[in-house]
C-alpha cells in the first residue's frame, strides 16, 4: 500500500514539473530579447561584434550610445518619443472613455437593437487589424486626414476589445439596486454614470488603459501605412527607418538597441505605478465569458 502511495506521489510530482518548465521556457522566451538589448546597449559600436553577445561592456558604451542617440538628426529620437506619447495618451485616455461609456450603456441599459450591437462588437474583436487598415488610409484620405496625427488616433479610439471589456465588469461591478437608490435620490443618468459607475470600473479602466497604451505605443502598421513625414513618428516607426537606412553600419546599430531600450521604460513605469490596479484575474474572467 505504501509502495503505491510512494509511486502516486512521485507521478504526481512529475506532473506538476510539466507545467513549470512550461512556465520556465515561455518566461525565458520573453525575458532573453529584453536582457539581451540591456546588455548590447552597454557596448559601443566597435565592441557590438567584436564581443560575447552575453557579457556587457563597462567601458562607457551606455553613456556613448545615449549621446548619440540624442544629437542624431538634432534629437529627432526626443521627437519621436512625444509623439509616441501623444498616441499613447491621448488614444488610450480617449480609448477608455469610449469603452467605459458604450460598455456601461450596453450592460445597464437595454434598447432596441443592443444585443445586436453587442454581437457586432464581439464580432469586431475577431477581426485582425491588418484586414482594416487599408480601408481605414482610403477612409481618411477621403477627408485628407492622412499624414496627420488624427490619422493614427481616430482608427485607434474605437477598440471592440476594450468595449466587451468594460461590459462584462460593468455587468458584475454595477448593481442596479444602488442605480436604483440613486435615481429615487434625483441623480440624473449621466450623474449616476460619472458618480457610481465610472468609480465602480476603476479596475476594468485601468485595465484598458494599459492594454491601449501598450498596444498603440508598440503599433507599427497603422502609422507605416498612415505616415510620410519622419516628424511625426513614433518611436516604433523611428527605430525601423534608422535600421533601414543603416547600411550596415555598427555605429546605427547601437544606436536603434539604445533607443529600443530607452522605448521600454515608459511601459514598465506605467505598470509599476498603476499595478495595485492591475486585476489579472478580472481579464481573465471577461475573456472567459
């Protein structure tokens, strides 16, 4: 009896291995890139190939990559990197009141016709960004909008994602007892909104700022196809137009791994100062429902 407790014991224990080396690889797989940026952004551009890809350089290559990075085209980098926060933050803040509003009206409210806007935006979260692009640029050509920063922004306020979001948390988060309290109170629709239900969402929104922000601040293809002019930029578009016109030179190299670098501290400081936000467990359940 106690042999097949022992050999129970043991299968489970290598079972409950599986999953952790799964854990171990897929962390590996996001942490390596990172690390390896950290490291070949210490290098300068003699040591870039002339060194072990996993041991960094102290001989002041960080600070000579930065320099460079700031004096390149008259501090075009500083350029790119305030564009990249008006997308971010102005797309993502627009975003949010967007998702709060339209997902509050779809979970509280019933009309005519909301049960099918709610399958069109569920709907509209299967569709990949790359199939509406395209139309999006004839769109706002029409209206010569292109080359713009409204370009960028108007396609990006509208997530579907963020909407079904904010629907199912208001769903769970808003009880219509204390909307109903707070209309025999005299509150208006729109109060009870901004009062009650804006600060039971807090989570949810926070939520959908940071999925906004990150995705407009890693977007590459919308402002590839939207944008001709380098001063309005992001960084994302940036970077790739200074690798492409390296030509092979180390010098532009180091400076793209420096500038990739620096792209990352706005992301990890927005979740450092918003993470007694973050609810892991309330995405998880709006995806699962």
């Amino acid at each position: 009896m106690s042999t097949l407790q022992y050999s129970s014991v043991g299968a489970s224990k290598r079972i409950n291995l599986i999953p952790t080396l799964v854990l171990f690889v897929g962390a590996a797989y996001c942490i390596l890139p990172v690390l390896w940026i950290l490291i070949a952004s210490t290098k300068s551009k003699s040591e870039l190939f002339n060194t072990a890809a996993y041991l960094p350089s102290f001989n002041g290559g960080l600070w000579e990559n930065l320099t460079g990075l700031f004096a390149y085209r008259d501090g075009i980098f500083l350029r790119w990197a305030g564009n990249s926060v008006i997308y971010a933050v102005g797309g993502g803040l627009l975003s949010t009141v967007i998702a709060a509003s339209a997902g509050y009206a779809l979970a509280k409210y019933s009309f005519r016709g909301s049960k099918l806007t709610f399958r069109l935006i569920v709907a509209g979260v299967l569709l990949p960004s790359i199939m509406l692009a395209i139309p999006q640029y004839l769109l706002l050509a029409q209206f010569g909008l292109t080359n713009s920063y409204f370009s960028v922004l108007l396609p990006l306020v509208v997530s579907p994602f963020a909407i079904y979001l904010c629907k199912i948390y208001a769903e769970s988060s808003v009880p219509d007892e204390i909307m109903e309290a707070a209309r025999i109170d005299g509150g208006s629709e729109f109060r009870i909104f901004v009062s009650v239900g804006l600060r039971m969402m807090t989570p949810a929104l926070v939520t959908v700022f940071l999925l906004q922000f990150i995705g407009i601040w890693n977007n590459f293809l919308l402002p590839f196809i939207m944008l001709s002019d380098d001063k309005l930029y992001p960084l994302t578009l940036g970077l790739y137009g200074m690798l492409r016109v390296s030509g092979g030179q180390a010098a532009l190299y180091s400076l793209v791994i420096t500038g990739a670098l620096v792209s990352i501290i706005p992301v990890v400081a927005l979740f450092l100062s918003l993470q007694r936000y973050w609810r892991i467990d309330m995405l998880s359940g709006g995806v699962k429902s």
